[in-house]
C-alpha cells in the first residue's frame, strides 16, 4: 500500500493539474474563434464566484458531507459543465458564442474553485489521523500541486490533435474535464473526514462575515484596502500573458520564433519561480520587515508588468520575458504569504481564521475581478482589440497595456509607502512563523492563480 503522503502528494497534483489544462491558455483559444473581446470576463467571473462559493461549499463540508466526499462531489459537477462547454464549442465550430460558452464555464469554475480549499482539508485530516505533523508533511505534498499544473500547461502547450496544439483549441476544456473525473474517483479513496452536524456558528461566522468588523481598526481597514488595490494586479497576466506571446507569431519579425509558437511553455516559469521564491521570505523579512517584504512585492508587479513591455520572444529579447516570469515568483508568493502573516499577527485567535478569508477575499475575489475587468474593458481591449488594428499596431497596443499596468502597480506602492505605517521590526515569532510557512504552512500561500 502506498504510503499517505504519495496519495496525497498525486491529489494534489490532479487538482491543480484541472486547472493547468486552462488557466493560462483559454485565452489563446478565445482569441482563435473572435471572442479575445471577452477574455477578461471568463477571469473576471473566477474572481466573482471565488466570494461566495468557497464558503458556502466549506460550510456544507463541515457539516453535513464529509470533505472527501464533497471534493469528488464537486469535480463531478466542475467536469460535466467543463465537458458541456467544451461539447458547445465543438459543435459551433468557428460560430462561437459569448453566451453559452461563458455561462458553461462559469458554472464549472464555481465548482472548481471550492475544491481548493477542500483538498487541503483532505489532506490535513489525513495526516493527523497518520500522527504525522502537517507543519512539516504538508509543503513536499502541496509542491506536488505546482508541478500538476506546470505538467499540464507543458502538456496542452505540445501535445497537438487535429494538426493544432490543445493551447489553441477547445481540447484544453475537455482535457480538464478529463482530470477532474479522475480527481472525483480517487478522492473517494481518501480517509473519511468528520463532519460536525451540531456545529454552533452563524452562517456570516462560516463565511469569514464577521471578519468585516477589522474595517473599524484604521490601520487594518488600509491594509485590506492595498490588499485590494495590489491584488488587482493579480490575475492581469493569467488573462493575456500567453494571448501576448503568441501574438509575436502573427507580426513577420518574429513568425518563427521557439516562444512565440510555445507562448504556455514559457509562461509555465512563473509558476516554477513561485515554486523557489518563497524560499526566500524568512530572510527577507529578517531584514526588511513585512512592509518591506509587502514593498518588494509591488515593486516586483512593477518589473513584471514593464518587462513583458520591453521583452520580444527573439534571442535578444526573449531574455527579457524570462526575467518577468522569475519576477512573478517574488511578487505573487512575497505578497500573499506577507500579508497573510501580517493579518495574522495583528487579528485576535477567535477572528484569525476569518480574517484570513476576508484576506483572500479582498485581494483574489473583489481586487482580482476589478482588475481583470478594467484591465480588459479598459486598456486591453482599447489598445489591442480596437477595430482595424493589424499584427504590428496590436503589439505596440500590447506594449503599451502593459506599460499602463506597470504604472497602476508603481503608483500602489508608492502610496503604500506613504500611508502605511507599521514602525515595528519583526519579532522573533514572526520570523519563526515565515520559516514555518517555508518549511510547512504553505496554506498562507494556497494559489488561486
């Protein structure tokens, strides 16, 4: 019999490579069939279901079905509308439309995206009863979870069928839909988990509501509020990173370069940096503080965003998106596990938990949906999707998207130097808490891409 950790370790690695498939290539594919005018709502709307249904399926979970259960319950229900808008676009062809797609979709991702929460819950019931210590068993497990979703954007990036690469078609959704029945089956072979049917707390309690009440403390109210303003930057890249690389293909200059023809592969290194770069954290914080480490992180969206405007995917500029992709690292992982330590130093024991979904809230629910929205019905879709651009007008529209955004995550930080006060050098206990979020607690960090 396997042991628990190499089960847990291949969960893992099925559930984020469902999201692999797709997360960072539907655009690509959008763009193919005439809707690259909507791609910023199918980012948008994971942001926009990620307030409600994560919450609303852990309160299910807790009492009445058992996480495992509800896990394999909720990719079942995540693959047959991931199936049914993959069935949609291959019968329309080249006639797709908004409507159908996008609502196939969304009802997919709102059960996907609860299953985040609920793997981790599996696996951390699963270690307990095995005695093992979850601080340091978790992090070689969730590692797993990154390789999975870097596995699948190598596999839809290379793998062709019907003379097209999956990244450019349709097949991606199936292909997800395919991993999630999988996922469905074996996490019915994961050990029960306890639900609790007597469970005193109000539903606000179990949605992290009560959490709100932070808002009256000044100083927390303006952290959530950069919280919210720095996660608009989040899902930017997500949404067109790889609509841009492989828009390089369609201007002569750089028709037959490697990257331009393999946009996901290179993409796929910002997520093998987020991977190291949270390796880096105690140190950081050691020295800088956690608003330095907060600053280093906005910084980094600065250098993300300009460098994808100053890159090409020839030899003399590819090396320029390579460093934007390492970047991403540190200013993805240094954001969210700093600001999940701050929150929870500075939030009582019986709001911790709550003040760390209102967290993930303010920054990948409202600050990541604004932002992808804006960023698409405002910039991209102005400088890029304008009607009568060609290939070499687009590009020079992307460049300047991306300058736009690198200006937006300057200004952020800039202000956030200014208003933010937080004087206190890190304690002890805080620098052991960052190492512990290195060597273990990586759920400070849980990605929602």
């Amino acid at each position: 019999m396997k042991s628990i950790k190499t089960r847990l370790a291949a969960l893992s690695f099925l559930e984020f490579a469902v999201w692999g498939s797709y997360l960072v290539s539907l655009g690509l594919y959008l763009g193919s069939v005439g809707l690259g005018g909507y791609i910023f709502w199918f980012y948008t709307v994971q942001g926009i279901v990620s307030l409600i249904m994560p919450g609303l399926i852990g309160v299910i979970a807790d009492r009445f079905i058992p996480a495992q259960k509800m896990l394999s319950l909720c990719h079942i229900l995540a693959a047959t509308f991931m199936f049914a808008a993959g069935w949609y676009a291959m019968e329309a062809g080249s006639d797709v439309e908004f409507g159908p797609l996008f609502a196939f979709y969304t009802l997919s991702i709102a059960f996907f995206m609860p299953t985040i929460g609920l793997n981790n819950s599996v696996a951390f019931n699963a270690l307990t009863k095995e005695g093992l210590d979850t601080v340091k068993a978790f992090p070689p497990i969730r590692v797993w979870g990154t390789v999975g979703f870097i596995v699948a954007e190598w596999f839809v990036n290379f793998v062709h069928i019907g003379g097209a690469p999956i990244m450019n078609t349709y097949w991606q959704l199936i292909v997800s839909g395919v991993i999630s029945l999988i996922l469905a089956g074996y996490a019915l072979t994961m050990p029960n988990c306890p639900v609790n049917r007597a469970a005193s707390a109000s539903l606000a309690d179990s949605l992290g509501l009560s959490a709100f009440k932070l808002f009256k403390q000044k100083k927390m109210a303006i952290f959530f509020i950069f919280s919210m303003l720095l996660g608009v930057s989040l899902q930017v890249t997500n949404s067109y990173g790889s609509s841009f690389i492989e828009h390089f293909g369609k201007v002569a200059e750089y028709a037959d370069d490697f990257f331009a023809k393999n946009p996901t592969f290179l993409i796929s290194l910002s997520q093998c940096s987020e991977a190291l770069c949270i390796l880096l954290i105690p140190s950081c914080l050691r020295r800088f503080g956690i608003k330095g480490v907060m600053l280093i992180a906005m910084l980094a969206w600065v250098f993300r965003f300009g460098l994808f405007g100053l890159g090409n995917t020839s030899m003399s500029g590819v090396w320029l998106l390579m460093l934007s992709c390492v970047v991403y690292g540190v200013a993805f992982d240094f954001f969210n596990v700093s600001g999940g330590l701050y929150v929870d130093k500075q939030t009582s024991p019986e709001l911790r938990s709550s003040a760390q979904g209102l967290f993930m809230i303010m920054t990948n629910g409202i600050g990541a949906s604004l932002g992808t929205c804006i960023a698409g019905s405002f910039v991209v879709n102005k400088y890029v999707f304008a009607p009568g651009l060609d290939a070499v007008q687009q590009l020079d529209g992307w460049r300047i998207s991306w300058y736009i955004f690198a200006a937006y995550a300057f200004v952020v930080g800039i202000l956030f130097l200014f208003i933010f006060k937080d004087h206190g050098d890190p304690s002890t206990a805080e620098i052991k808490d960052a190492e512990a979020v290195v060597s273990g607690d990586d759920v400070a960090a849980v990605k929602t891409k």
